[in-house]
C-alpha cells in the first residue's frame, strides 16, 4: 500500500489555543476539588480578572454571548428601547440586544478600520426617530479600541449607557492623558470578554463582564444563576426568585483554566504583538493592492485578529480564489464579518439598509493566522503564500 502524502509544513488555522503544561495540571487539580462548579475558583477568577483589567468587578459566565445578554439585563434594557450596534460585528453583538426585547439600529463603520467612528455613532442616533436609546454597544474590533471618550460624550448627550463589546480586546488599552486599560469601566458601564479558543486566552468556552458598578455587578450575578438571590438571615436552603434569569455559570474546572491562562496574558500579548509588527514589516511589499487593517493612533491593541484589506476587484480575483490556494499551502484564513444589518433576520425586521462602510470593508477583508504559539518564520510562509496566492511578483 502507497505511504498517504503528506503536507510538508504543518496546517495554520486562523487562531487557535495555546494550551501548556501547567494548564493542565491547573485543571488537572480542579478535577480532585470538592467543587467543579458554583465553587471558590470562580470568585478567584472574577478578582485575577479584574485586577488583570483594572476593573472594580467582574463577573465570570458561560461564553461572550451571555456576558452581552447578562449586561442588557443588568442594566434593565426592555422591549420599546433601542441600543446602537455598529454592523461589523459578530451576530451576538445585535442578538443580545432582541433577547430583551429592544431594537437594533446599526451604525456604519470606518472601511479602512472596521471600527464605530464618532460620526458614526452620531448617524445612526439621527434615526432613532424620538425612541429612548438604552445603550451604545461599541466593538473593539480585531483588538484596536474605539474612541471610546468621544462615544461615551455622545452616549451621555443622548442619555444611554455604554457596554464595551471587548471579546476581541483583552489587553488592549486606549492611549488617553494616561494608558486606560479596556473593561477598566472609565467610559462604559460594563465590558464584555470571551474566552472562545481563538481568543487572547482561552477556557474552551466562557465568559466576562466588567464594570465599575457594584450593584450592576450583583444584578449580573443573580441573572446568571437563574435570577436566585438567597435572603440573609433566611433558611439555609431558602431562595427567592424576584425575576427569571438563566444559567449562565462558569464552572470551577473552566475558571481554573482561565486563571493558569490569565497569568500568561503579558507573555501572549507580547507575542501577539511582535507577530503582528512582523506582519506588517513584511506585508509592505504587496501593496497597494494589499494593506493591514487601519489601526487608529489612540489605540494600543493586543491583537485578536490579524486582518488585512485585499483589493480583490484590482487584481481580478475572487475572494474564494485567495483563500483556496492558501488552504492548498497549508494556510488557514476567515472572513470578519459579513455585515450584520445584511442578516436575513435583520433585513426582513428592519428592511433593506445601506451602510457603505461596512460592505467596503466585508468586501475586501482577510484574516490571517494570528496565535502566540506562532514562530516568526510562520508569519514568512504565510507572506510568501499570499504574494503567491494574488500572484504579486
């Protein structure tokens, strides 16, 4: 039988974990623990986390999902309200918002960037036709901050409150009069983190929320434990439920994991940032058909994404055609995002809309593989494969 080929260089994904051996012993020693969940190394992961953020309080849950929806229900976002979501985003940003009953307005956003401008964000309050805004949901996108002063003096202008929509960011921060670290609760009332795989750190699947606000905090608390609160001086066995919540619980195992992570955070920042400053360096030689993602000068990220814009038409190519031939080199690539207001959920609700910004920029971004277990010679294959793949010299 004929020996199967296989690739001489391993497959780069997008993103991926990066998994070590004290990570495993830390979950290894959660699994002999009385608690795998609703125990002590939850509260030992909110507090590392909000100390790692600057914040007063976070709260750990589920996913970055819930951590959005725990937010909207904290801050009693109800049906007739609208919270201001830019459309170059991931689905959850918007779904959170109809989970309570509100409705979406969606702002454009910088094609060059991806990110919510000011101007933007002043756009779609003109269409809010006299409705209440509850909240402006602002994107940190591929880790870059928005300008987040800017935004939250229109958001106060306007009488709504701000949630940082942070899954992409963890470590960035926002160069103001002083370095302001993102979830730190400066200009928000809450910020919302994931720990999916591909994420800055990783528990498999999970969840935070940060905010300055105490009793925000605890109202998150008691919704992601199926809106229970337990009375003091009560029965030990006693609870009351005032309004249904849902079961948004991290487990201890999974807390466990993201405190060993947590503590690599600087370690992976840095590597993250290095690789994309190679990128960068080495990325010059493709344009002008071929430009990193516009980074605005306020921001200091740690990046989540390595995105660059492809000037497909230019180059008469297809998308597809760029993203198979690198697959064919081993190379993996993804798409953020397809314009959320262009959903057929979002069309059918709120007709068809034109945001010029987001579909320039959906038309001409790439992500690359971007993860701290990359070496710098990764970052030079996946160069050389692109010159390759847009047939630039």
């Amino acid at each position: 039988m004929a020996e199967p080929i296989l690739p001489a260089e391993p497959f780069l994904p997008y993103g991926r974990q990066t998994i070590e051996d004290d990570d495993i012993v830390a979950v290894s020693a959660a699994l002999r623990d009385d608690f795998l969940t609703t125990g002590p190394r939850v509260e030992a992961f909110e507090q590392a986390f909000a100390q790692a953020v600057a914040a007063p309080h976070a709260v750990a849950c589920a996913n970055g999902t819930a951590a959005l929806h725990l937010a909207m229900l904290g801050l009693g976002v109800r049906e007739g309200e609208v919270c201001i979501v830019p459309s170059t985003t991931f689905l959850a940003t918007a779904n959170c918002v109809r989970y309570v009953g509100a409705e979406v307005v969606f702002a454009d956003v910088d094609p060059q960037s991806g990110l919510m401008r000011p101007s933007d964000l002043s756009e779609a309050l003109a269409k809010v036709a006299g409705r209440r805004v509850a909240a402006i949901l602002p994107v940190h996108l591929r880790g870059d901050v928005v300008d987040l002063p800017a935004i939250a003096s229109l958001a106060e202008a306007a009488g709504a409150l701000v949630v940082e929509d942070a899954c992409h960011a963890l470590g960035s921060e926002h160069l103001s009069d002083v370095s302001v670290a993102v979830g730190s609760g400066r200009w928000s009332a809450a910020a919302t983190f994931s720990f999916h795989p591909v994420k800055t750190i990783a528990t498999g699947e999970g969840g935070m929320v940060t905010t300055a606000n105490a009793e925000l905090a605890k109202r998150m608390r008691r919704f992601r434990s199926h809106g229970m609160a337990r009375p003091e001086g009560g029965d030990p066995w006693w609870y009351e439920m005032a309004e249904p919540g849902f079961n948004y619980r991290l487990p201890d195992l999974l807390c466990a994991l993201g405190q060993s992570q947590l503590a690599k955070l600087p370690r992976f920042a840095a590597r993250r940032r290095a690789l994309a400053a190679r990128y960068v360096e080495q990325l010059a030689a493709l344009a002008p058909h071929l430009v990193p993602a516009a980074s605005p000068e306020w921001s200091r990220p740690v990046p989540h994404l390595m995105s660059v814009l492809i000037d497909f038409d230019a180059l008469g190519l297809s998308r597809f055609a760029v993203v198979e031939r690198l697959r064919a080199r081993g190379i993996g690539s993804q798409v953020h995002y397809i314009p959320v207001h262009c959903q057929p959920y979002y069309r059918n609700r709120y007709g068809d809309q034109r945001l010029p910004g987001a579909e320039a920029w959906y038309g001409r971004t790439l992500s690359l593989p971007l993860y701290p277990a990359m070496a710098d010679s990764d970052v030079d294959r996946v160069v050389e494969a692109l010159a390759d793949a847009l047939s630039v010299p």
